[in-house]
C-alpha cells in the first residue's frame, strides 16, 4: 500500500488549483487575454544583465572546472565563504563557511532546517497567515504545527507567541516581509520575541529555535533591510532564496546559514548536514552556485514592484477594497467583501481574476493577490476589479 499521508498530499486538489481551473476554461472560451493570473508569487521583474553574464560565463568555462560536476554536499567551499561575509555584511555577524548550506531554494532550506531540529511529539509555532509548506514539512519532520494568529496589523503577537509555548515547543517559523500579508516585523518585536525565547528556552531546558524564512529580504518599500532575528537571536536558522531577489525561482538556489552563535555549535551544522542528505537534498545546482558566487550584491529591479504596488494598492483601496498595507514581498492581502473568501475567488475567477483565497494560508476572510506580473496585466485588470467591486458595493 502507497504511504496514505503521502497520497492524501498530491491527491488534495488545493483551492488554488480550482482557481486556476476556473482561470483556464475561461482562456479557453474567451482567450487568453480574459484571463488576469495574480494566484503564484512567479516574479516577472528582468533577471539581472549581470547575473545572465555570470552565468554565460560559467557555462562557457572548461569542464574540467567542474561547472557540471558534483559539488561538496554543502555546496562549493569558495560560494559559501562568499555567502558568508554577504550574510556578515547584512546581519553583522561573523558566519563563515562552515555556516552555510546550499540548499534547492528556501523550500529545501526549510524542510532541511524543521526535520534538523524537530524530534518525534515537538510543536512547531507557525504565525498565521504563513506559507502553506511549512505545515507539510513540519509534520514531514515528525512534529505538529501550532498556529499562531498574528496582531490585527499582521505583525507579531508577542503575547499570543507566549501563550503557545508549551514543553514541546521546538522551534518558531517567522516570515518577514512576509507572503501573504506583505507585513514586515519591527525590530522592536524582533528583540521582545528573542527575549521572550530565551526565557523560555531557560525554563523549559531546551533551545526553542528560531527559523527565519527571508526569500523577500531584498523586497521593502522604505528602502531599509527589514529586522531579522539573525545576528539577533542566538538560535537562529536563517533559510534565504535567489528566487525572488534575482527572478529566479526555477533554478532552486538558495542558502541555510546557521547563526555563528547558535547553542549547539558544530553539532547544529551537523545536523543540517544531516537532514540534507536524509532528505536527498545535498550538492545544490553547481552551475548556478558557481554563477551566483560574484554576483551577490545585484538585486532585482525593486522599482518594478514598487511601481506595481503603488498601482495596485492604490486601485484597489479607491474601489473600496480593504487591503493590508503592504510594506513588503509583493503580495496584496485583500480582506473579501464576503465571509467566505473561497466564494469570493470563486466570483473573482469567474470574471477572469485569479487570487488566492486566505484558507490556504490559515487565514479564512481574505485573498491574496501576487502583484509581481506584468505592469500591464495589472493595468488591465483594474476595470474587471471594479466589476467584480459592484457585486458586492453598489
Ligand atoms: N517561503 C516563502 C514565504 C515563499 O513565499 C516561498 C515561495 O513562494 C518559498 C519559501 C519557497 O521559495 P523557493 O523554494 O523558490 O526559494
């Protein structure tokens, strides 16, 4: 017999799959034109001229470089002492390469970090609304997600956090600018929950981890770094990702870059090593290590999703939708005019809008819209929004 959990997982048809089932009859019927696809976070700012440089260049050298070839497990040495001093530049700590993983993306980096930590019976804190794959790699790793609502803001809720912790409390995914509010923590909330911890951690007698999940570091809208609690909080995982910051998403690179103070020394790093090979996620893409290793100051073009933003937010809001001011990421949270946010995609998608409903982040009564496409597509779909606004307001 398959494994039923297993089964149950790619079998579930997922609101956003009905969604964009609705999407592509509607492309069919009345072309492709009718349809306005805001339901992925797929970034359609250009890959950066010097990463695409980069690249050509790694892949026109001797393949006796090794270009093609099998890096060490964790990733080539040179790469990781690279990433090392960017990671010490933006946090101000003093990571070296025998702090940093190379992982597939933040999607591997997270699975790898929950199944490094978490033991059989362990509960993981998920601030809702959160990334849907945390909940599936924390039960991959034998542990039990506890959701935590957010503040009415969508920044944390420090007492709420408190109130969850109990003596199997592991660790606490944190996602800031985060997908799907677009919310971005203060630093101030950062410090009282990195005291919050400690003190816990002291009483429990066991390290409650922090693992921070910024694949949208790059993407505020003030022109500052957003806090982070690395370099912050000793026990700290941070999972980072080229997908949203260089356009890259298809080509799963990322980083695990374990705080240089973290409880355990060596033995955490170990334990990431671990992980990585149980998991099967070892020697990430060689070719784009090798690429990404001189061009890690460039960044995307942030005024393409500020533009978009302001478009967008601006738009929407004047129609009189409500929406989280969005501070980062590029995700608008639409709170939906009616109780049941699926019915509201629904009705979205039939006009040819395809959001997200909120479930799907653990956050009934809104629907998240990915405002990271084409300036046009956007531009275009304001007129439908205003339709789809008169079924509810007029
Ligand atoms: N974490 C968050 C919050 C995301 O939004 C995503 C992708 O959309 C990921 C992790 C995974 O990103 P990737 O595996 O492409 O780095």
């Amino acid at each position: 017999m398959l494994n039923q959990d297993m089964l149950r997982l790619g079998a579930h048809q997922s609101a956003i799959r009905k969604i964009s089932e609705i999407g592509k009859r509607r492309a069919a019927t009345y072309g492709k034109d009718s349809v306005f696809d805001f339901s992925i976070g797929d970034p359609q700012a250009p890959v950066p001229a010097d990463v695409k440089a980069a690249l050509a260049a790694a892949i026109s050298s001797p393949d006796k470089e090794g270009v093609h070839g099998y890096t060490s497990e964790p990733g080539v040495e040179s790469v990781r002492r690279a990433i090392a001093q960017d990671v010490n530049r933006i946090y101000g700590t003093a990571a070296q390469a025998k702090h940093i993983y190379m992982t597939c993306g933040a999607a591997a980096g997270l699975a790898i970090s929950l199944k490094a930590v978490c033991n059989a019976g362990d509960e993981v804190i998920l601030i809702a609304p959160y990334f849907p794959e945390y909940a599936i790699y924390t039960i991959a790793a034998d542990a039990t997600p506890k959701p935590v609502r957010c503040a009415q803001d969508f920044t944390l809720d420090i007492a709420a956090i408190g109130a969850a912790i109990t003596q199997n409390t592991k660790a606490i995914v944190l996602n800031s600018p985060n997908n799907p509010s677009g919310a971005v923590y203060p630093a101030q909330q950062i410090s009282a929950l990195a005291a919050l911890l400690s003190d816990a951690s002291r009483k429990l007698g066991h390290h409650i981890y922090v693992i921070t999940d910024e694949p949208y570091r790059e993407l505020t809208y003030d022109g500052k770094m957003p806090p982070s609690p690395f370099g912050v909080y000793d026990d700290t995982i941070l999972c980072y990702s080229f997908s949203k910051s260089l356009s890259l998403p298809g080509e799963r690179i990322g980083y695990i870059a374990i705080s240089p103070t973290i409880s355990d020394g060596d033995d955490a790093y170990a334990a990431i090593d671990g992980a990585a090979r149980a998991l099967g996620y070892i020697c990430a893409p060689s070719l784009f290590q090798r690429a990404l290793e001189s061009c890690l100051p460039v960044k995307t073009d942030l005024d393409f999703y500020a533009e978009n933003r302001k478009l967008i937010y601006g738009a929407l809001t004047a129609l009189g939708f409500e929406c989280a001011p969005p501070n980062g990421a590029f995700y608008l949270f639409i709170k939906s005019p009616e109780q049941n946010a699926e019915a509201f995609c629904t009705r979205a998608a039939e006009k040819g809008i395809l959001l997200v409903p909120g479930d799907e982040f653990d956050c009934p009564g809104y629907a998240r819209l990915a405002y990271c496409v084409d300036r046009e597509i956007l531009a275009k779909s304001i007129p439908v929004f205003e339709k789809l606004r008169d079924l509810y307001f007029n």
